[in-house]
C-alpha cells in the first residue's frame, strides 16, 4: 500500500490546515484523564455491529499501535448498547491487554468469545472522529495506488461524469460514484464515494471524456489515482439549492376528460407519462399537498381536468443524482443492501424489468399492456418502486415489487403455507452418519455449516390465529424470503393485462411477448466471499456471510464433493422442490457407490480370468491359420470371400470381458438394486384460456373449465404427432444399419483393416447415433412444450406430468432404440448360407465371433459417456458463453459495480428441474436395463453424478437468476418412471443373460456334449457347416444348424433353457423384492413417529379450547399418550 498525501486545496503547504490530521487527540491537555468503560455486549445475528481498526502492524495513526473502533453498524447490538463510539480506543478484550498488539490477534480476540459474550474495556473519546469518515476529515489532494485482484470483482468502484456526459451540470469533472465493498478500493479504504478523479497513471482527466478515463484505467494492472477529496460533496453544499432549477423539465398544461372505462384519455393522451409531476390541479398549487387532496381534487372536477405538468420530472431528478448521492450512493447496493427498496425497510420481493430503445420506441400495444398490467397490480395493493440503467442501445428499466404485510397474511392463508409453531429439539441422523457413530468411527462426511436454518413443528396457516405462531410479532422478519417470493409471483402470475378471454394473463405470457424482457425474485447478495474472507477484515461482523455465499462455500464447491450437502440450506433458499431433487440426487448417488465397487469387481475378474480355460475365444487364437474357413460376409458375386476366423481373435478375447460367469451374478445383484416397489388451483394460462366455468366438487368454487370434448382431439393429435417422432427415430437408426452393412465389406476386403472392421463400424455408427440422437433430444423437446401447452391440462402437476411422459416417452426410444436393436434382434434373424434373410437386398447383420456382448457394451459406452461428457460441457461453457454474449451486448465493463437487481438481471433464466430429471433417469435406464452387457455403468454413472451435483449446484447459486421457491412433496411422477424401469431392467437382463451372452449355450454345452464338463471343443461346435453347394468352398458359419440348414437338436434344448431361465430370473427377483418391500416400511419408525408428533403438536396449539387444560403438553406427556 503507497504512503498517502493530504493536502489541502486551499492552504499552502506548511499551514496549520495543512498539518491537521485526520483523527487527533479530543484533549491536548495531557494531565486531563480520559474516562474508562468497561462494556458487555451479547452476539445477535449479524455480530456485534462495530469495526476496528489499527493495531502494531496497521497503526491507525502513525506511530499509534492502539486498536479504535470506526464504525457502528446502524440497528445492531453496539449502536443499541449505546456506550460505545467511533474513536472510542480499545484497552482489553475479553481481559487481554490489546495495547500493543497485531490488528489479526484483536479481531481473533473478539471472533473466539466464548458464549457471545464480549467483555470491551475501553478509553471513551479518545480521538476525534466523525463516524463513516474513518478519520479522513480534512478536504484534500490525494495519491492513492491500486492493483487489479486477480480474485473478486477487480478494482470495485465506479466512475461518472466528464466533459462529453457531465455528471454535475456544467462540469466535466469525473467523480466517484460507488464503492464495491469486495473490490481492491474497498480494501485499500483510502478511495470514497464523491472523489474527483485529477490524474489518472500520471494523466490529467479535469477535462476529459468518460471512455478516455475508463480506458486509462483499464490500461494497467496497477491503477495510481491523484483525487480531490470529497469534492462532490462540496458541490452538493454550494449548488443545492440553484440545482432544483438546472434540471427542472418543460412545464405543459394538459387538459383530460373523464372516461370511466381503461383506455380512456388518459391513456390515450400521449402527452401525459408515467414520471411527469403534477404542479397544479385544475389552477391549485399541488408540490406540497398530500396525495389524498390531490386525489380529492381530481374527483371533485365535473368532465375535464386541467393538469399542469413537469415533463419527466422523475428522469430528471435521477439524472441529477449527486442530490441524494451521500444519502445512496455510499451503501453498497450490490449487496444485502440492494435487496430492500430506498428506505431500506420494505423487502424487494420480486423484480420486473424491461428495455426501451432509443432508436426503436416501443410499439402502442406494448405500452398498453404494460400500462394496464401495473395498474391491475396496484390493484393488488402491491408497492413498487422503478430504477432505470443506461445501456449501449437505450435504458434498461427495473420494476421492484414489495408485497405489504396485510397482502401476505391473506395469501398466506390463501396459498396454504405452513406456519412454525414450536422448535424441533430432536436431532437430525443421517443413515451413514449412525452407523459411523454406532462404530465410534470420525465421520468424514460431516461439515459444519454455519447458520443452520431452524426446524420447527407447523400447521396451517391461519391468520385470525397469528398470535399462535413463533416469530409473528416481527412482520418484517416473519414471512421467509421464499415465501414472500411465491406470493409476489402468483399475484404477478393472475393479474390479467388485457382481454381475459384471449388469454391475456400473467407475467410468464408478458415476457413470452416481450412486454417485459424478465420478472425474478432476487439472490439475497453476492454469491462471492468477501476478498479478505481468509485475511483480515476491517471489524468482526465481516465474517457473517448470507445465505447465497454460505451455499457456495459449503456446498457448489469443488473441495466439498465428499461432504453431505447442507440440504436444509438448499431448502430454505431455494425451496422445497429444489431442495428435493438435491436430496434425491444425492441419496441416488449414495446407492450407486455398491454396485459401481461390484460392477469394477466383475470388470476386474473378467480382465484378470482373460487367458483362463473358460474363455473359449482362446481355440480361436490358438488354432493355426485357416482351421475355421468362414463363409463370406456378403454374396460371393459381389466380391466376398470366405475369411479366417483367427483374424477375430481380438475381438472375441475382448469380449470376454463382458460375457463372463460373473456378469450373470452382477446382473442378479444390480436387478436387486434397482426395483422396490392437497387440491391443486388451476394453472394462470388455463384459468386464461378455459372458454368456460364449472364448480369444482372438492372446493365448491366455480373454476374454469375446459370441455373434454374439445380437449380429447388434441390429446389424439397429440399422441399421433409423439409416433410420428419416434418412427422418424426408428428410421434414423435404419439409416445407421444400413450405414453399417455398406462399409463392414469394404473394410473385410482390405487386408489392412480386416482385424479391426467389426470395431470401426461398431464405433463409427455408434457416434452417428450419437450425434442424432443428441440433436433430436433438442428439437423434440421444444415440440413436447409446444403440444402440452395446447393439450390444455388444469392444474400444474397435470401439465408436467404430460409433458414429462411426452418426452420421456420419445428420449427412451432416442437412446434406446439402437441398444435393443443390438441387444435382442441383431443377428437374431440372419439364415444360413443359400438361404439369407435379406433386407433392401442386402444380408441382415450378424454378431461378430464371441457374440453381439462385445458390441453393446461399447455401443453403451459411447451413448452413455458421450452424452455425459457432453451434457457436462454443456452445463460448464453454454452459461459463461451467454452471459458473456449478454454483457457485450449491453456493454458491460468488468470494473463496474451494480446494484442487486443489475446483477441479477445479468444472470441466466432459470429453466427448471425438468431437464435435470430427465438425465437422471434416462442414466438410471443405461445401469440397470443393459447392466449384464456393461458392468462398469455404474461407476461411470457414479462419477458423473460427483460432477453433476457440483455443476448443478453452482449452476444455481452462481450462475442462475433465483427461482421462485415452488412447494413439493416428492419428485413426481418421475418415481413412477423409475420403478417402470426398474420393473423393466428386471424382465431386459433376464432376457440378455439367456439370449444374448453365451452363458446359457456354454451351460448347456458343459452339462449335456463335453466328456469332461469343460469348455474343449466349445468354438467348434457351435460353428455350423454350411449346406452342400451353397458355397464354392465348404465354410462354417455361427449356428447351432444341422448340415442342411434346420435347428439342431442342442438349438432346441437350448430354446426351452432359455425360457426357462427368463421366467426363472424374473420371478426370482420379483418374489424377493416383494417380500422386502412387504418387511422394510415405507416410512422409518422414527419419521412416522416425528409426523405424529407434529400433528399433534399443531392441534394442541391450533386448538381455540387448549388453555382449559392448563398449558401444552410435555414431551413426556406426549410419549404415554403415544404408548397408550
């Protein structure tokens, strides 16, 4: 940090101005004592509520290692204790003499208090100090030198003014507007809020442009500053009151006549705006009457109104900012702060925002909607306050939305939300965690999370029974940010902005149409940690991170994939149904650690028992050249010649790998693994379009309704496009199949890729699948949106359970199509020489020597991993590419500070869970449907979810715009989905097993043909000869086949095996998956337990007649009635 120099303007150097120093003694009598106090304070939430500073290392005078406090936090514990002042000097903390130490021991002092309470001995008034100045009184010149953090948010403040955009009227001076609280002047502490910038690196900037300033700045790593200090303040006192009239606009008189309905002259008018002011009402001075008589006035006129108005008065006084600039520009709205409206105590709930062009004015219908809309919502009694932000094509303007305490309890009451009525002392134990504690093991997944959100027993809310719940005597604290967010939302979501019966509705369809560029609640402050979170901040309360940054330090970071995620955090921010897919997702992952480790196990044996005797692929190997002649792979006429079976032997050793004894007992185990056996208001859109009303048989209320004579078309048209889309996959597969056939014979007549043919055109038309796949995953799915929302379904659930099994039903035959294809029909239906199966004239495929296993698995492999590196990728650069593109579209610096709202706007549309769901499930059919032809899915499964959750969680904390916190009590009916193909997995490796893999042909073969139940002879005899005079040269081809071509004796024993082993299997599993399920609950004792407790916590509470029994009942009490 550079030595600083103050300076005054006015005085020569050598003056006793000049010589003053920021902060002095009070007293320069040094005989006169200095009072004594000692002061207890209690930690609070948000810490005690006052900075330090100074110390040995960082004198806060020079020459002064003393410890002075700063600042107190307005509200907090040390303002409210009304003892303690900024230049107040710490002697003892917590009895340590601090006179005389390191400025990082003070803070750590006041950090490790034990039970909160801090003991402070201190000197009162030992220097004078003017509190936010942190002893910087004088005016003066300046040099301050920055660098550029390579973490954080860069320099951290903002500049405004200049010769070609003045800032004060008149001046071209270039002032600092904003300091960020976690950027390098912020650190430093020298720079502040009303600084005029003299030199920039050593350039003047009195009398520059903006763009020259902001590009010297941005020129070097490190930033040397001469300022004037305070110099915008000194403005504001000088030109305060002559500035009213600088930027007073164009007095208009309008006259208006009365139109009872919307779209009267008012509206129509467009001389009258929305920011004009109103001098005078029908000739009546109005500037400094209250709203009320303003309004009598206007209602006590007859058919005209004679308005005179200030054109954009409320532009203008926003351009002329430095008015309330010591009043807002200093507190930094990037932060908590920029959470809360101007006055700092109503709770922005949700934030709407839309851009207006210079060069393209909005079109009529767009200002009337907009204008209709807002005035709907006032209606609503909501309270709203506009900012507005210049852009590179016009201003971008931001709505925020407050919903005041009465509205909340109606809709509270409305929307059913749950009310805490009694802390939860019981402890929350995970599975894992009991069991290391049952074997007095340290749990290395555990982390200790600060702030852990409280839990509660609830019930109903009820507002005529407030007084019942915890917390109701605080309205501003009471309601939960979440859920203040879900009220604001379902008003914005049914206010109606023009015709009703055209649908004309809610927020979502006004950004559909560009009414509104984007409606969000916001994020609580940045997701970032302060840049001195592991250094030394200025004071104790520093260290008190939000919500947003504890989720990112304990939960989407890289260095906590091992711990448990803090799910009642992830709830509390997000809400219910994001909290429960983090849950679910997590748990899922849990369970994929045994069969990944077993999976590896099998993987391992097959690898390790390769060369052993059951690997029959070794006769081929083994043989002299040309001991198995091989028919020709396609006509002879067509150039095909018979081949050596030897050139496959890589091939078939390989696929030992994956066609062991061991995948049958995996399969058994992975088959065990995976299968175990409030009325809803209808959707704003529906509400909209419904052509008619019915009363609803639950409710008694009249809803709208929508014919299901008219729906049912749809649902038909529907269903028909849906098959259109899955042939349109099955003939893209056709199209690889065909692929495959034309290039395999080409390969098998070069010599030099005969070996490898079979595995470059597996591999080949396995990535074209790929890539087909991935491109119709993406068109489809903006069809399913398309078709679901004109299907018409009621309530919300209805219309994600269609669209779900929509596209669940179409990216099932997209993945899976080509897999089954391979796994149960592939060479399944090839002939025998002289009598082929042809199709389009060409021979059907056929399995390479050791069985279509090998094939499937790397088909598997590279659908499954491919889609999962590139899903990842996707989920890593798409959103910093767009939000990239979206900052240089609007001509974002990296140095600039925003408010919260800015800075979520910045942010990504939050699309929801469905996509995330999908891919969970779509993965759970890759491991468990297929895992007999490739035992290491789960582990690739398992790494990915690692990954996943981490990206995901990031994704949401860092990168998204927060979502509305939506309720759920489980993920749906996507359960329904798993168990289907759980259910499936069960009856797809039964059939794997006995028709796919040569298990059951290797059985069969050992127990009724070989002497000695080994597996000599086994390649022989499963080779086939072909008929006489169906080749040129006698040849063998893969069959269990008499000489003239008919099933073998052995084929049908092996037939009747088969069948048998699949309804053996299938019952097997079943049988005992259902004995499990009848023996484990559904719900754990101790949950079933907790859920009674809690309902009868509430009735107790709830009840209007709990008094005449003389209080609540204890803990005690409740046990024996449970008993009982």
């Amino acid at each position: 940090m550079a030595d600083e120099e103050l300076v005054p303007l006015a005085e020569e150097p050598g003056s006793p101005a000049a010589e003053e120093s920021a902060a002095e003694p009070e007293s320069t009598n040094p005989d006169e004592p200095m009072e004594t106090l000692t002061v207890s304070l209690n930690k609070k939430k948000g810490g005690y509520g006052f900075n330090i500073k100074g110390g040995r290392d960082k004198p806060f005078r020079e020459g002064d290692p003393s410890i002075y406090i700063t600042r107190l936090r307005p509200g907090a514990t040390a303002e409210k204790d009304g003892r303690l002042a900024p230049g107040d000097k710490i002697l003892e903390i917590n009895g340590k003499d601090v006179s005389d130490v390191p400025h990082s021991e003070a803070l750590d002092l006041v950090r490790k208090t034990k039970g909160g309470k801090l003991t402070l001995v201190v000197h009162k008034r030992a220097i004078k100090f003017t509190e936010g100045e942190d002893g910087d009184d004088g005016l003066g010149v300046m040099s301050i030198q920055l660098h550029k953090e390579k973490k954080g948010r860069g320099l951290g403040f903002n500049i405004r003014g200049g010769r070609d955009s003045p800032y004060v009227p008149e001046d071209p001076s270039i002032f600092v507007t904003r300091i960020n609280s976690e950027g390098a002047a912020a650190s430093d502490g020298r720079l502040n809020v009303g600084d005029k910038l003299i030199e920039i690196n050593n350039v003047n900037v009195e009398d520059t442009t903006i763009d020259r300033a902001i590009n010297l700045i941005q020129s070097k790593k490190r930033l040397l500053l001469l300022v004037e200090k305070k110099a915008l303040q000194q403005v504001v006192k000088t030109v305060r009151e002559g500035a009213v009239d600088s930027v007073r606009g164009v007095e208009n008189v309008i006259e208006l006549y009365k139109d009872p309905e919307y779209g009267g002259s008012a509206d129509r008018d467009s001389r009258l705006k929305i920011g004009d002011r109103l001098l005078e009402i029908n000739g009546v001075d109005v500037r400094s009457v209250p709203q009320d008589a303003a309004v009598q006035l206007v209602q006590r006129s007859l058919d005209k109104v004679t308005l005179l108005v200030e054109k954009d008065a409320e532009q203008l006084f926003k351009n002329s900012e430095f008015y309330s600039l010591s009043d807002f520009d200093e507190i930094d709205m990037s932060g908590e702060a920029g959470c809360f409206f101007r006055d700092q105590k109503r709770r922005i709930d949700f934030v709407l925002a839309y851009e207006e062009f210079d060069d393209e004015p909005a079109s009529k219908e767009t200002l009337r909607y907009r204008r209709r809309y807002m005035k709907n919502l006032q209606k609503s009694q909501l309270e709203f306050e506009e900012e507005q932000s210049p852009t590179k094509k016009g201003h971008l303007h931001f709505i925020k939305v407050h919903v005041p305490w009465e509205v909340m309890l109606f809709y509270a009451e409305e929307l059913n939300f749950k009310g805490p009525l009694k802390a939860r002392t019981d402890e929350k134990i995970n599975w894992s965690e009991r069991i290391l504690k049952k074997f007095h093991l340290p749990n290395m997944f555990k982390d200790d999370v600060p702030d852990q959100p409280p839990d509660y027993f609830t019930a109903a809310f009820q507002a005529n029974k407030l007084n019942r719940f915890v917390g109701s005597d605080n309205p501003e604290t009471y309601f939960k940010d979440t859920e203040r967010t879900r009220v604001a939302n379902e008003i914005l979501e049914t206010a109606v902005y023009g015709s009703r019966n055209k649908g004309e509705i809610g927020i979502s369809r006004l950004v559909e149409e560009g009414v509104f560029t984007a409606a969000y609640p916001l994020h609580v402050g940045p997701a970032e940690l302060p840049s001195d979170w592991n250094k030394t901040p200025d004071g104790p309360e520093e260290r008190t991170l939000n919500q947003r940054q504890i989720l990112k330090e304990y939960w989407a970071r890289w260095g906590k994939w091992l711990k448990y995620q803090p799910l009642d955090h992830v709830r509390e921010y997000f809400g219910e149904k994001i909290g429960i897919y983090f849950g679910w997702l997590g748990q899922y992952t849990a369970w994929l650690i045994p069969p990944s480790f077993v999976g590896l196990l099998v993987f391992l044996y097959g690898y390790l028992t390769i060369d052993s005797a059951q690997n029959t692929a070794l006769d081929i190997c083994n043989s002299p050249n040309w001991t198995y002649v091989m028919c020709p792979l396609c006509e002879e006429e067509l150039g095909c010649k018979p081949w050596d079976l030897k050139t496959s032997c890589s091939r078939a050793r390989s696929s030992y790998l994956f066609d062991n004894p061991a995948t049958v007992g995996y399969a058994l185990f992975v088959s065990f693994w995976g299968f175990e056996e409030e009325e809803e208001r209808p959707r704003p859109t529906f509400a909209a379009l419904a052509p008619a009303v019915e009363r609803n048989p639950v409710t008694g209320l009249l809803e709208p309704h929508f014919p299901e004579e008219k729906r049912f078309p749809r649902i038909v048209s529907g269903i028909a496009i849906v098959i259109c889309m899955v042939s349109l996959v099955v003939l893209f597969m056709v199209g690889v199949i065909v692929y495959k056939l034309l290039v395999i014979h080409p390969l098998y007549e070069n010599p030099d890729f005969q070996q490898y043919a079979a595995t470059i055109v597996s591999v080949t038309g396995s990535i074209m699948n790929l890539i087909i796949i991935m491109i119709l995953s993406k068109v489809y799915e903006k069809l399913a949106y398309v078709l679901n929302h004109w299907e018409m379904h009621r309530t919300q659930t209805e219309y994600e359970d269609n669209l779900t099994f929509k596209v669940f039903v179409f990216q099932f035959m997209n993945f899976f199509s080509s897999i089954f294809y391979i796994a149960f029909f592939k060479g399944k239906l090839v002939g025998y020489p002289g009598n082929y199966t042809k199709v389009f004239g060409l021979r059907t495929e056929q399995c390479s020597p050791g069985g279509c296993l090998m094939e499937l698995a790397q088909q598997l492999s590279i659908i499954m991993v491919g889609k999962q590196v590139i899903g990842n990728v996707q989920e890593v650069l798409v959103p910093e590419i767009k939000k990239f593109m979206k900052k240089r579209k609007m001509g974002v610096t990296g140095n600039e500070v925003k408010p919260r709202w800015e800075l979520d706007y910045d942010l990504l549309e939050n699309e929801g869970l469905f996509g995330e769901y999908l891919e969970m499930v779509i993965q759970f059919g890759f491991i468990t449907i297929f895992v007999a032809a490739f035992p290491l899915a789960p582990f690739f499964a398992l790494a990915n979810n690692i990954f996943e959750i981490r990206i995901d969680s990031d994704k949401m904390v860092c990168d998204l715009r927060r979502p509305v916190a939506h309720r759920a009590q489980d993920i749906g009916i996507w359960f329904s989905m798993l168990s289907a193909i759980a259910k499936m997995a069960v009856i797809s490796n039964a059939f794997l097993i006995a028709f796919t893999s040569q298990f059951l042909p290797k059985l069969l073969y050992r127990a009724s043909i070989s002497p000695d139940g080994s597996l000599q002879g086994y390649t022989n005899y499963s080779l086939a000869w072909a008929p006489p005079n169906s080749t040129s040269v006698p040849c063998r081809y893969i069959e269990f086949n008499n000489p003239d071509g008919s099933a073998s004796k052995f084929y049908w024993h092996l037939v009747t095996l088969k069948l048998g082993f699949v309804i053996l299997f299938e019952h097997f599993v079943f049988s005992i998956s259902w004995l499990i399920d009848m023996l484990v609950p559904d719900i754990p004792a101790g949950l079933d337990q907790s859920i009674k407790r809690e309902a009868y916590q509430a009735k107790q509470i709830m009840s209007d007649h709990h008094g005449l029994m003389g209080g609540l009942p204890s803990s005690d009490d409740y046990m024996l009635e449970l008993e009982t």
